[in-house]
C-alpha cells in the first residue's frame, strides 16, 4: 500500500492539473456511481488525507483510495489510454487540458464536502496535513500501551500516512524493536517527529530514501533487506510477520540495534471499524 508522501504527491500533482478548471468530461464506473455527473462542475482542489484523495469540486467531495494497486494517471486532454486493460479504469476526469484516469482506484465516493468526516473523521493526525501536530499523534498512540510499537505506527487512528516501509525505517533509526510495547516506548513523540521529517523529506518526488542516499540499493536502512547486513553494526537484518491476519505485514529489524524485549509485544486486534491501515 503507497505511504503518506506517495499519496500526497499524485494529489499534488492531480490539483496542479485540475483545481480552478471546469470539468469537460466526467465518468465515474462504479456501479453505485454510474449515474453522478460531474461534468460542467470546477474542480476546488484536490488534497490527500493520510492515505485518501479528496477531489473537492462545488460543494462535492470524490473520494478515492489507491490501495496496493491504484494509480491515478495524468496525460493530456484526449491522449489515448495503454496504461493497462481499459475496463479498470473506473474514473475520469478531465478538462481542456488535462485528463486524470484513476486506474485500479479504490472506495470511490461522492459525498457533500462538508460530510468528508463520514470517509476519513476516524483517521489521526496527518503527517502531512496542517492539522499535523506530533503531541496528538503521541497521545493517541498511548492510549494501547501493551500494543507493539510496529503495529501502533500502522494504525492511520493514531497518525495518519504512515505504511510499512516508513514504519520499519522508524524504528530502526530510534533503536526500538517493532515488538516492544508502545508503553515502553521512552519518547513517543520524537517517533513521530521522526515521521514527519521522513516523509516531508520524500514527498516531491517518487523515490523514497531513509538513509540520504538515492543510489540503488543504498536507500533504506532494514527495510527490504532481510537476511542482509545492517548498514551500521553487519549483523543480519531479520523479518518476520507481525499483527493478526487480514492486517498483518512483515516487520524489518537488526537484533543488535533494535534489541528485543524481554517478552513480545501483544498482537492486539485492531479496533472495530475501517481497516486500521486505511
């Protein structure tokens, strides 16, 4: 599933084309959409909550989430589709000059722009948003003190943009194993400081690097790279699955710089609602 800064860049990108012009052609191919118009509506502005698009236009709200698979195409107004099989392209929008093709797109909803909270009011702070504020996400990671640290970062209800990759990278610069309980955890808010720099630093631009270097290979401290040295001490990167199955993902961490705690931390159920990684 893409990261915060991923998102944040196909909504900037999609905003850079289609806010303040009117759209010329709309087509939203989703049964419980297939009869909205949008045609002829201008598009206000398009922005990312944590993992979400919100297409925001005359007082409407399309929403969409790209999932591991979704990408929202920009080309020129008219220009040909060969991105991939035509009938998984479930939305278009497109003005005089532009046209977006959300391909694979997932969750699409169209919802008055002042019920938005009805898609994403259960997410925390967005790390890249302006209501961005670390003591929050820091409090709120602190309400399940006996969930592992690895899992609580996940949680989009305790902040929001975070996916696997940066969870890993996190952790690894603060020396903290993903299974120590998050009540262990000696600075909360420093890790989400941490967060915000990470992705703030990553989200211009497709590549993602950790360590500052955006050669192949050297962008990442542990993640996706088990079984190999850790980049600081040599000792072998290790991973394993962490949390309960659907919402399980693989945990990257060095033993000598992340050491374990004494007894793993519990693999609690998510809280009822939306997919916590949503």
């Amino acid at each position: 599933m893409p990261e915060g800064d991923t998102v944040w860049l196909t909504a900037h990108r999609l905003d850079q084309a289609l806010a303040g012009r009117a759209l010329t052609h709309a087509d939203l191919r989703v049964p419980a959409l297939a009869t909205a118009d949008l045609t002829g509506r201008t598009v206000a502005e398009v922005r990312a909550r944590g993992k979400h698009i919100l297409v925001r236009l005359d007082g409407l709200t399309l929403h969409s989430h790209l999932r591991m698979d979704g990408a929202w195409v920009l080309s020129k107004a008219g220009a040909r589709w060969s991105g991939g099989p035509a009938h998984q392209v479930r939305a278009v929008l497109a003005n005089a000059d532009w046209q977006a093709l959300g391909y694979r797109v997932h969750d699409l909803a169209l919802v008055p722009t002042a019920a938005e909270d009805q898609l994403v009011g259960h997410l925390g702070p967005d790390i890249l948003g302006p209501d961005w504020d670390p003591a929050a996400a820091a409090e709120r990671l602190a309400r399940q003190p006996d969930r592992a640290i690895g899992e609580a970062l996940l949680d989009q209800r305790n902040l929001a943009g975070i996916g696997n990759l940066y969870k890993a990278e996190i952790l690894f610069l603060h020396g903290t194993n993903p299974w120590v309980r998050t009540g262990a955890v000696a600075d909360l808010g420093a890790l989400a400081s941490t967060a915000y720099r990470l992705l703030r630093a990553n989200r211009d631009h497709p590549e993602q690097s950790t360590t500052g270097s955006m050669r192949r290979g050297e962008e990442h401290w542990v993640y996706g790279r088990g079984g190999r040295p850790c980049r600081r001490c040599g000792t072998r990167i290790e991973r394993a699955d962490q949390g309960r199955a659907p919402y399980a993902r693989i945990a990257f961490w060095c033993p000598t710089c992340q050491p374990a705690p004494a007894a793993r931390g519990s693999e609690t159920d998510p809280p009822d609602g939306p997919d916590p990684q949503d």
